[in-house]
C-alpha cells in the first residue's frame, strides 16, 4: 500500500512559493517563512492571490506533487500537472466503457448505492449515539426514505434516472442534517444546500471540505493511471474533473460530512470566523480555515480497515484505495467495482 505523505496548504496572503534545490519555499514579502523537501509532499494546495515560480511548477511536475489553485475559499482554479502517466490500455478501457451507457450506468450504480448507504450511515450514527438530544423520529424517517432510494437503484434503467435518485436522496439526506449539530446552532444551521456561492456557514464549510476531498480524489486516480476527466456518472464537460466527482460520491458522508459536523460540535471552530461578502455568499477567515486544514489532515493519519481489502490503512489513503479498486475493475482483475461502505 502506498506511503501517505503530505500536503501542504498555503493559506497566508501574499505568499510566493518558489524552489530551492529540492525545497519547496513559501516566502512572504521576500522573506522566507516555511521550507520543505519535496519528496516529503504528494500535494501543494494554494488558496487566494499566490505566486508560484517556473521553477517550482517543473518541480512539482517531475516529482507528481500535484498544485492545485484555489479561491480563498476554496473554489477550483487551476491545477498544474505533467505528462501524462499510466498505462495507455488502463485508460483506453477506461474510455470505453465511459462511451458505453450501460457498462457506465453499471459502475454509476454503485458509486449512487455507496453515497446514499453512507449518508444513512451518519444519520443512523447520530440517532444511536445522541438519541436524548435530536430529533429521532425525524431522522429515522429520512434513513428509511434512504433505503429506499437504495432499494431503486437496481431498477435504474439509465443515467439519467439513476441521477435523479441521487438528487432526491441527497435533498432529502440535507434536510436533516440540521438535527446532528449539537452545539453552536444559531451560527450553524442548513435550510438547504447552497454550493454558489454557499449562503450560511455550514454551507461553506461543507464546500470547502468537499474541494479538499476532490483535490485528493483527483490526485489518487492520477496515481494509478487512469484519466480524472472522464467520469460515468458525471459526464464529461471541459475542464470538470467529472472521475474525481465520481469517486468521491461516496466518500462525501464519511470523510467530509462527519469533519464539518466534528469541527462544530467540538467548537473547534466558530461563527466568528466567517465572513458575509457583499454578493451575499459566506467564506472562512484565515484562521479559521487553517483549523479547517488541521484538523482534516490530523484526520487523514487516523487508521481504519478497510471493509473491502481488510487490510489497516489510513483514512488518507482511502481514495487511493477506491482508485486502485476502480483501476483493477477496468483492467478486468475484478468483476465489479467495490465501493466503499462505512459502519
């Protein structure tokens, strides 16, 4: 199994990141202020105005450190990548069963099964460990509304169909999140999921959690060979990432969604740390996505085992894992593509 490494996130204003040797360097203001070798990195994320040497992106290029940019709070814009790597009859077969709607609808199925059983999962997770506190009846309608949508999955007769099960699985999985913040409820609340810009902090939290998870997905598929733009069950649109929106479907609920509600509950984080913008969308302070950056990568060192391979791994590793999976699915080593399920 591969070696976690790093990432490192850039988050100060006016920060230029630059290579010495074989040193990444952060300097502000033309003063140093963090340096670390490269071969300790598998990831630069770098938020808000930042420059990057020539000579840096080369570096990050050779070495498969992947640099991504992004808005300050958190929208995509660009990522640096070089040639392409992977085995050339991985991707072509990953291609054609892209262009095929039901060898796609087939893989999309369980990527759909996967999402909704785990943000079941978390709902059921908080009626057994906080049942005096929230609302059970109302939570354990929507889990039983959930199954259901599971339930149809196996009838879906094309993409489109499965989407809309999806959709309605998530608007109604979204309606109660709400329930499961224990703590700090006038600052975080969700009348409904608003992505742009996000219209309340928990919004925004969550869409700032779910640009890390994809940076990481991203960067798994890149790993084992295969192409992050072409997805099945988002289809491909220029410049979209839809693979990497795939596969982290299913890691939504387990790997985000339980951080924010984590991050609130334990009031690692507050509402004074976010900042209403004139066009009326919601972003964090620095500080506050710092601690948002600390937490999630303490959280990729944790260990679990994994309920497909059985093996112990870190929780960072897990979109490695489901990208490794998915690769020997395509390659014809297994007979279908195991999502990942969380209890």
């Amino acid at each position: 199994m591969r070696k976690l490494l790093n990432v490192l996130y850039v988050t100060t204003p006016n920060s230029y990141v630059a290579k010495e040797g074989e040193n990444v360097v952060i300097k502000v203001d033309g003063a140093e202020t963090f340096r670390i070798p490269v071969h300790n990195l598998e990831g630069i994320i770098c938020f808000g105005y930042t420059g990057a040497s020539p000579a840096l992106m080369q570096l990050c290029t050779e070495r498969n450190v992947g640099l991504s940019f992004l808005s300050e709070n958190g929208r995509f814009y660009a990522r640096v990548t070089g040639a392409v790597s992977g085995n050339v009859l991985l991707r072509r077969e990953q291609y054609r069963k892209a262009d095929s709607e039901i060898e796609s609808l087939d893989i999309a199925k369980n990527l759909v099964a996967a999402k909704i059983a785990n943000s079941r999962t978390v709902l059921r997770r908080a009626i057994r460990d906080h049942s005096l506190t929230i609302k059970t009846d109302a939570v354990g309608e929507v889990t039983e509304r959930l199954t259901s949508k599971v339930n149809k999955i196996e009838k879906s007769k094309d993409l489109d169909y499965l989407r809309g099960i999806e959709g309605e699985a998530a608007r109604v999985y979204y309606s109660v999140l709400d329930e499961l913040i224990l703590w700090q409820k006038e600052d975080f609340f969700m009348n409904i999921r608003s992505r742009r810009p996000p219209k309340d902090n928990l919004n925004a939290l969550l869409s700032f959690l779910y640009t890390l998870l994809a940076h990481d997905v991203q960067s798994a598929l890149e790993s084992v060979g295969l192409d992050p733009y072409v997805g099945f069950l988002h289809r491909d649109r220029p410049g979209r990432a839809s693979l990497a929106l795939d596969l982290m479907e299913e890691l939504r609920p387990y790997l985000a969604d339980r951080a924010a509600l984590t991050l609130i509950n334990r009031k690692q984080i507050s509402g004074k740390g976010f900042i209403k913008k004139e066009t009326g969308g919601i972003i964090m302070d620095q500080d506050t996505r710092k601690q948002v950056l600390s937490v999630w990568q303490k959280r990729k060192h944790e260990t679990i085992t994994h309920p497909f391979l059985s093996e112990k791994i870190e929780v960072g590793l897990i979109p490695y894992a489901q990208a490794l999976l998915l690769a020997r699915f395509i390659r014809g080593d297994l007979d279908g593509y195991p999502p990942f399920f969380f209890k």
